[in-house]
C-alpha cells in the first residue's frame, strides 16, 4: 500500500519551486504521513493487514486530514506524522462507502497550513499535475492526467469519473493530487495498469475532490452520509468479456449465506440481463436501500438458479472507531 522507506524520485520527476505559482513547501507539507494499527479480528484484516500506512491532505485549519478511507477503515490507532518530525496520534472520523473518502482528526496541533480544495472540473487528459505522498518533494511527483472515466471496483464501489494519472507513484494510497494553482484535486486510490484505458500505461487511480463536499456536513456530523446506507451483497465481482463472474465472498456476508460460490456467473438481477459490473451494482442499489431482497439469477456448471440474498449494511460488518 505504501513503501516509506529512504527513496526518492529523480530530480527530474520532482516538483521545482521555480516552476509553480504557489508556494511548493508550504504545500507539500500539507500532506502526510498516517500509520494505522487495525485488530487481527477485524472483517477487513484479512485482505487489507493488520498494520497500514499511506498519506492525508490537511484541508481545514484545524488539522482535519482527507485520505481513502481503506487506510483507516476498523484502525485502533492512528499515528500521523508531519513532514517537519511532529508526531501525534489521530482519530478516525468518518468513512463514506460511496466515494471512498475517510476523514481523520488529529488530537493535537499539526502547524501545517491547509490544502484549498479545487475542482477535477479544471482538468483534462494531458493536464500537467502533482502527485504528492508524505516527504516532500522527494516523495512528489510531475505527473499527467491520462484519462477521466468511470470505474467500478470489485468491492461493490463504483465512480462514475475517476482520474487516471501517469506515471505511477509508489505512495498511492491517500496520496494528494494537485492541479497547476496547488489546489487539490483528487486522493489517491489505486495503483493500476490501464491507466489510459485502451492500452497499458502504469498511473493511479485518484478519486475526485468534487465528491466531498455533498457529503461533508454529514461526516463530520454523524461520520456517515445522511442518505440510506446502499444495499451490500459481500459479494466481489470480476468481469470477464461482458459477462460478471463471482470471485470471492464475503465471510458471513448475504451472497455467502444465499449459496453463492466461487464461479457462479451472474446472468439476470431481477429478471434483468448483467452486461458488466458498474451496471450490475447500479441495479443492485437502484432496487432499494440494504435490507432490501435482491434476486439473482446465477448459473453454476450450465445451470441456473434463482438466489434471493437479503442485502445488508457494509458498515455493520465493521469495527467502529473507538473515542481516546
């Protein structure tokens, strides 16, 4: 998820104060470091660890950090560290399925001036931009945007416009993009391959900053969305030519206590064909909210059968984060 060891980009790939229009230092130090520590029972101990760490952009006065919320989701503790040495624990505030987006504040001052939030609006393929990780300018990266498209992960999370960035920097997650005018743009998400979409370039996936602000109100009130949590089948999907196949399951989760296997080709929702995976989790949450029944159609060795999974709330599943 995250290498923080002694490394650094070329110089040439680094940002150069001479080349921005914003002060670079001050900047740069407004992302950094989180280290989080989840119990070994937590549900996703098992695929994301036990200990994570990755990057967060401060973006309020009082120390309020922006990361991807995978990096905090279930953690016990959090440890943030700024680029000038100051270390202090965090609490996990807020984690949106939706977007991805976690928040995190810290129990104590940072003294970094906070990121001002831009639009992915401002941004197009071959837009110049800055992919920054905790560290500085060894740790930041001159990259460009590649492409802007939707993205459906096989967590049950689909966007309908990420950003796709190249090259690739190896601090992905949490990671800070930023536009020419260093206003942030994005958080990092992924490390993928197709960052181009029609051929193979290595870049980061980047979820746009624009999500946030819907949303913001209610995850620093209640660390959740106000709308009603989506229907959740623990159900991890794979498409393969048009067609969405069954790849994991969710221990004790709905698609797991349905029947469902490993294998299983998923042929109808509601007596509606699945033609790929972002529309196949669409319809699941265009049906109703979780707790609602969802009928697939599933075929296992050439035939078929009709499962009826009684959706759930992913955040059920989770530890929640405890008050220091």
């Amino acid at each position: 998820m995250a290498n923080t060891g002694n490394w650094a980009f070329p110089e040439a790939l680094q940002p150069n104060a001479d080349e921005t229009a914003f002060d670079l230092d001050t900047v740069l130090d407004a992302v950094v470091l989180l280290r989080t520590e989840v119990p070994p029972d937590a549900f996703t101990a098992p695929i994301l660890g036990t200990v994570r760490a990755g990057n967060g952009a401060v973006i309020r006065d009082d120390g309020l950090i922006l990361t991807i919320g995978y990096l905090i989701t279930e953690a016990e503790a959090i440890w943030i560290t700024t680029n000038r040495g100051a270390v202090m624990q965090g609490h996990a505030l807020a984690y949106d399925q939706g977007s991805g987006f976690g928040l995190v504040l810290p129990l104590g001052r940072l003294g970094v001036k906070p990121l001002v939030r831009g639009s992915a609006a401002s941004v197009g393929p071959e837009s110049p931009v800055l992919v920054v990780g905790h560290g500085g300018r060894a740790h930041s990266l001159k990259a460009r945007v590649v492409s802007k498209r939707e993205f459906a992960g096989y967590w049950e999370y689909v966007l309908d416009e990420a950003i796709f960035t190249a090259p690739a920097h190896p601090q992905w997650g949490g990671a800070a993009l930023l536009g020419e005018d260093g206003r942030l743009l994005g958080v990092g998400s992924l490390l993928v391959q197709e960052a181009a979409g029609d051929k193979t370039v290595d870049g980061n996936m980047f979820v746009p900053i624009d999500l946030l602000e819907p949303i913001l109100a209610d995850l620093l009130a209640s660390g959740r969305c106000a709308r009603p949590a989506r229907a959740w089948l623990g159900l991890y999907a794979a498409e393969m030519e048009g067609r969405v196949v069954v790849g994991g399951l969710a221990p004790g989760g709905p698609a797991e206590r349905a029947g469902a296997q490993l294998g299983d080709l998923i042929l109808e929702i509601a007596g509606e064909r699945v033609t790929g995976l972002a529309a196949f989790f669409r319809k699941v949450w265009n049906l109703g909210p979780a707790g609602t029944e969802i009928p697939l159609t599933l075929s296992r060795r050439g035939a078929s059968h009709v499962a009826r999974l009684r959706s759930a709330d992913r955040n059920d599943f989770l530890k929640k984060p405890r008050l220091h």
